[in-house]
C-alpha cells in the first residue's frame, strides 16, 4: 500500500490494564497523504 500518497505502518503495543493484567494489540495503519506529506486520511486496523 505504500505509494506517493499512501502509507501503511504496522504497529505493536503491550500494556498492564488496571486490574493487573497484561494485554498485547497489534495491526496497521493505513494513510493517504498531501503533497506536503501532512496525513489527509488514516484508517486504524487491528489483527
């Protein structure tokens, strides 16, 4: 999905929630950006 004006970034991330237990996401993000690279759009998608 990477192009002149798309952009796709995988992602991951791990936490403790409050009740102590542990969690982990993961997925990718994928963008359309302006001339400038400023993101116009940005869709969040988790596996």
């Amino acid at each position: 999905m990477t192009g002149p004006d798309r952009v796709r970034v995988d992602w991951a991330v791990a936490g403790r929630a409050a009740d102590g237990h542990v969690f982990a996401l993961s997925g990718h993000d994928d963008a359309t950006v302006d001339q400038h690279g400023h993101i116009q759009t940005l869709t969040v998608r988790p596996d």
